[in-house]
C-alpha cells in the first residue's frame, strides 16, 4: 500500500520560535500544522470529516499540561480482529499508542493506567516492559472480565477503583464502541460483541474529563461528530458508527497517531520538557513496541496477519509520521 509522506510544514504565517508567544498561542499555531498531519497518508473516509467536534487534540493538550496540577491518566485500548481461521487476536493499533503515551507520562511524573480485556493481557503487559524505563514504574494496569457491566458489582467496582486511583483523563485509543443496537462492529460490520469486554459507561456521567483517538467511525467517542456523518464518509458506517460520546476526540488516519500527536501537542504545551517526550515520540520507540506487541500476538487489523505494518501502512510511514510531528513541535518550541 503505496503512502505518501507526510510533510511537517506549518501553516502561512506561522510563527517559527516560541518567543514571547503563550501556550495557548503555541497550541494554536500546533493545531493549524496537526490537523491535517494526524489524517494525511492513510486514505480513510474518516478524513473527509472536518468540523470543530472532530480534532481537539490541542485542547487536550492543554487541559494536560494545565496549570501544575499532575493528571492521573486512565487509558483504554483493545480491538479484537477475527482472524481467517475463526479464532481471535488484538490489533497492534492502539497498544502502541497506548504505551508511548505511559512511557512518556512515567517519564513526567505522572501516573497511568492501562486497561483493557483480559484477553489481551499479554499485549498489555509486553507494551508496559517495553515503555517503561524503571521497571513499570508509574504505569498500572487493569484487566477486564465478562463481568464488567456497568449495572453489576464488579462494573462498579472498576469505576470506584478508577475513582480511588485518583483518575483525572481517560482516554480511549481504537477501542470499539457501541453502536446504535447496543452491539459493537469491526469495519467489515461483523459483530463483535461477544469478543470485546463492554466499557462503554466508563465514559458516560463520569468525574474525569474523557478523549478518543479514533481512525473508523466505530470507536469510543465517535459519538461526537453525528451518526449522519459517518454513515455518508464511511462505508458501513450507518451499521458501525459509534454512539459513545467524549469530551475531546480526536479523527485519525490510524489512531496510534492520535498518541504520536498529543506527545506532540505536549512538547508545544510544556517546551521545558520537549526533549524528554522526544524521547517517547520517536521511531525507535515505535518499532520497539511494534515487536513487543507482535511477540505476545498483535496483529495488523487490516491485513488480519503479523505483517510489518500498521493498518496496512509500512512501518516506514508511521517513522515518518513521527518524524513530522516531531519537527512541527521543535518548529513551534524553538
């Protein structure tokens, strides 16, 4: 699958160095360079969706960076892929994401918590080791069972303990959400319900502000932008299309690069500590968790095999994608 490489050019007038501008100001100028770079390169449907509910990812930035108060980051991930021969694995989109975003936010002091379905317990564990630089240290996990019903005890149960960890964002990377018959869909409009642990009512009447980073119309936070919308851009999309709504969500043209971009937006927000996200926002970094996910099993979920890809984009073009955010937010930090 033949990609063009993304360019990291800022818009027309940008402002080329940090000097004497706010964040807000910095994060604006981020916005203008990002919202184009986080779907270009992946000829998705989704990238024809362009209205002020469908990119806030410099916002969520922001509210992050906030005002020195150390978020407590909650984040959802975890997308079954029915295989050829009937059996199911997870995808490697979202997990990667999932672990540059808690390796980075270790790194900055401040806790994390992975979750996902018991199912994919071996992927959350590889990308924890592989993210982590003291051991896991600030990075948490929590598993999901059948019993994970918002109306039951343990549903609950789950929501206090989020609540007892002192969660202030949650945030969902291509994690499945539900459509309007209650069921979940892949993008081939297959029911996958009985494959994904429902985690849907951790997003709703909730006391911590909540994110999507999605790619095909049926995750979490898809909800957002209209059902209308997605059912014109997206095939199968009035099938699939997520109701699950989310405070700030973000279009993708893969979601991992949904994580690639808030790595970004934060290096804008917090330029003292650019070159330690850097280190989080990187290829190595990447590749290095491509095979820690590969190892315990991912795989690509459009290809539905362990190919070097990611929703059948070359590892190559998600290194250049990093490449380029990484340049707009040295352009915007300088």
């Amino acid at each position: 699958m033949s990609q063009t490489r993304p360019k990291a050019d800022l818009p027309a007038g940008a402002v080329k160095t940090r000097r004497g501008l706010t964040r807000r100001d910095r994060l604006r100028l981020f916005r203008e360079g990002a919202r184009g770079l986080i779907v270009d390169g992946a000829s998705r449907g989704i990238g024809n969706i362009r209205t002020p509910a469908s990119f806030s990812l410099h916002r969520l930035a922001e509210d992050l960076a906030g005002n020195g108060v150390e978020p407590c980051i909650g984040i959802l991930t975890g997308f079954p892929i029915l295989l050829p021969d009937g059996t199911v694995q997870f995808e490697n989109d979202g997990p990667i994401g999932a672990g540059m975003l808690a390796g980075a936010f270790a790194a900055l002091g401040w806790k994390s918590v992975i979750i996902s379905d018991h199912m994919a317990g071996r992927i959350v564990d590889a990308i924890i080791d592989g993210a982590a630089q003291n051991s896991g240290a600030g990075i948490g996990k929590i598993l999901l069972d059948e019993n994970c019903n918002h109306g039951t005890v343990y549903g609950r149960g789950i929501r206090s303990r989020l609540q007892t960890l002192g969660i202030t964002h949650l945030i969902a990377i291509e994690r499945p959400g539900k459509a309007r018959d209650g069921e979940y869909y892949n993008m081939r409009a297959e029911q996958i319900s009985s494959h994904i642990i429902a985690a849907d009512a951790l997003f709703r009447n909730c006391p911590w502000k909540t994110a999507g980073f999605a790619d095909g119309g049926n995750e979490i936070g898809m909800g957002k932008v209209g059902i209308d919308r997605i059912a014109h851009y997206v095939d199968k999309g009035s099938t699939i299309v997520s109701r699950t709504k989310v405070d700030y969500l973000t279009l993708c043209g893969v979601s991992n690069w949904g994580a690639y971009g808030l790595l970004a937006g934060l290096a804008v927000a917090l330029p003292d500590r650019r070159d330690l996200l850097f280190q989080f926002l990187s290829a190595q970094t990447n590749r290095k968790l491509f095979a820690a996910c590969k190892d315990a099993g991912a795989v690509d979920g459009v290809t539905r095999r362990q190919t070097s890809t990611v929703d059948n984009i070359p590892l190559a073009d998600h290194d250049a994608k990093i490449g380029a955010f990484r340049a707009l937010a040295d352009r915007l930090t300088r």
